[in-house]
C-alpha cells in the first residue's frame, strides 16, 4: 500500500501542478495488479500524453476506469477545457484516493470477524464513491426524478426487457467499453404511440435539431451512435406497443452497411418494475453516464436546453 500511495500521490500532484506535461504511468509503475480489489476502488491510475504546446494535441489515452476498460473519449473533450480535465480528474479522485486509504487501515479489522456490512461492500465495488459538481458531472437539482441513480455516483444498475427479442437482463450489462456517453430516457405514463408525449418532443429535438449533442458531437462519416448510446425505458408492458412505435432516435444505423441497431428500446417489468426500484418519476427522467459508468446528470425531459448546455461544456465538435 505504501508503493500505491506514495506513486498515486506523486502522479496527482504532477497532474495538479503541471497539467501540461508528460505524465507516463501504468499499472505495473504501482507495483498492484489488476485484480486487485483497490484497482476498482477509484485509485488514480492515468496514461496520458499531453504536449506542452497546443492545446489541440492534447490526449488523453486512458484515465482511472481503463483499468476496467472503459475509457472517456479524450479527443471529443473541448479544447479550451482539455487543460481543465486533468485538474478535474484530480479534484475526483484525491478524496477518494484518501477514503480509499482510510478504509483500507481498517479492512482487516472488518474482515477479521467476518462482519456483514453492506457499506463495506459497496465501498470495494465503488460505489461509494461520489464525484461532485465539475466539468462533467452535473449538479444534483433534479436528483428527485431518479433517486436511485445518485449523480456522481457509478451507474447501479437494474433489470428491465428487451423490446426486440423480450430478453431480460440489466441495462448496465449493455454497456460496452467503447468510449461512449450513455444517455438514458426513461418515458413518463403516456403510451410510446403518443406523437406528444415528452419523449416523443424530446426525440424529435435529439434527431432534428442543430442544437441537439447527437447533431453537434456526432461525425458525419461516423456510425449514428459514434458518441451517445441512446436507450429507451417505457413503462407499459410490452405487448402493448410494437418496437417501432419507438422514436427514430433510438434505431441508429451502424456498420458498413447501415443496419438499424434494434436493441436500445425496453421496458419495465411487472415483476421487478426499475422505475419503482430506482425511484425513477413517472412523468419520466433522462440520466446521463459517463464513459467510465458514473453517472453524470439527471435531467427532467422537458429541459433539453440544460442537456445541451452540459455537453457543450465539455465536448468538442468534429
């Protein structure tokens, strides 16, 4: 442990202090392997190559969460912020580095008689640990429309169905480790048929408007879904709905040969509904995650200038 903190801590300071400098590390330089519960805890581990002049080279190749393979997408993040980040990313992760080694002085005392406590557990799986208000995590002021997506925290995930196939599993489990932001619109009571129903306007603004992070982040010779993983959670039950009453928004097309990608609509379970589990409002929700599964905004569906406004603070256009 003393090895993990001692580099930890020279590399935030370095990050701090002197932002636009070579920083070169991994997880060998810590002398911990990636199996280690610690990794997974929020220990600041970061490889990145910033030059010293040109704000625009700036990359960052990989942050703390590569260590489970999934990556912010270094060369969207905003040229006149690009500085910022590393600051911001140091800002997140020194107290939780410092929670980390508090708890660790005391983890064979809870390990020892083999106590239950849940809070240890959440804390080895990183849960606990909660990012404030800064460049890409939003405030918390309609915290209340999700409460059990708390925003700065990692993404908890539950389980819904599949409009596509009728599969059921956690919508966490979609995610892949491919960079991409994560915007999840969870539908008010109106039916999916409604043309005026808030997910309905809201879709149609992603699609259609110039202002909208789909039509501003998203290159053109890229898949529709380059930047943002859009998924849909209604609350009927899905034989009341065809999969393609659906917005446009939600079937992207991907590859080479521009096939619809089917699987971002689903729906709640009567059995294990993920609106009451996760507190979602009925009148509906949008949460952003982060690339690196935390959550980063819980937005009402009305309020698409307030979207718009967070990612234009820290994507850049291609």
């Amino acid at each position: 442990m003393g090895t993990l903190a001692s580099s930890s801590e020279t590399l935030i300071v370095m990050m701090r202090y002197f932002p636009s400098l070579f920083v070169s590390s991994s997880v060998e330089l810590l002398d911990i392997g990636t199996d280690s519960d610690k990794v997974g805890a929020g220990v600041e581990v970061v490889l990145c190559l910033v030059q010293i002049k040109g704000i625009d080279t700036h990359r960052f190749t990989s942050i703390t969460e590569s260590l489970d393979g999934f990556l912010l997408r270094p060369q969207r993040l905003a040229g006149s912020s690009a500085t910022c980040f590393l600051v911001v990313r140091h800002d997140e992760h020194y107290p939780a580095a410092a929670n980390l080694i508090a708890f660790d002085k005391g983890w064979s005392t809870l390990i020892a008689p083999q106590l239950e406590d849940p809070e240890a557990e959440e804390f080895t799986a990183g849960f606990l640990t909660e990012y404030q208000d800064n460049l890409i995590t939003a405030g918390m002021e309609h915290q209340a429309l999700a409460s059990g997506f708390p925003v700065g925290r990692r993404f908890k995930s539950d389980i819904a169905l599949r409009r596509c196939d009728a599969v059921t599993t956690h919508i966490g489990h979609e995610h892949s480790a491919d960079g991409h932001w994560r915007i999840y619109v969870f539908a008010g009571q109106a039916t999916p048929q409604d043309s005026e129903s808030a997910l309905n306007k809201w879709a149609q603004w992603m699609e259609e408007s110039e202002d909208s992070p789909l039509n501003r982040f998203t290159p053109e010779a890229g898949d529709r879904n380059a930047v943002f993983d859009i998924k849909a959670t209604y609350q009927q039950h899905y034989h009341s709905f065809d999969l393609f009453d659906a917005p446009e928004v939600f079937f992207p097309r991907v590859g080479p040969y521009k096939l619809q990608n089917l699987e971002n609509v689903w729906t709640a379970l009567d059995s294990q509904d993920i609106f009451e589990s996760r507190g979602i409002s009925r009148d509906g929700a949008i949460v952003v995650v982060r690339p690196d599964q935390y959550v980063a905004a819980v937005l009402p569906l009305e309020d698409t200038a307030a979207l718009a406004e967070f990612f234009n603070g820290n994507l850049l256009e291609p």
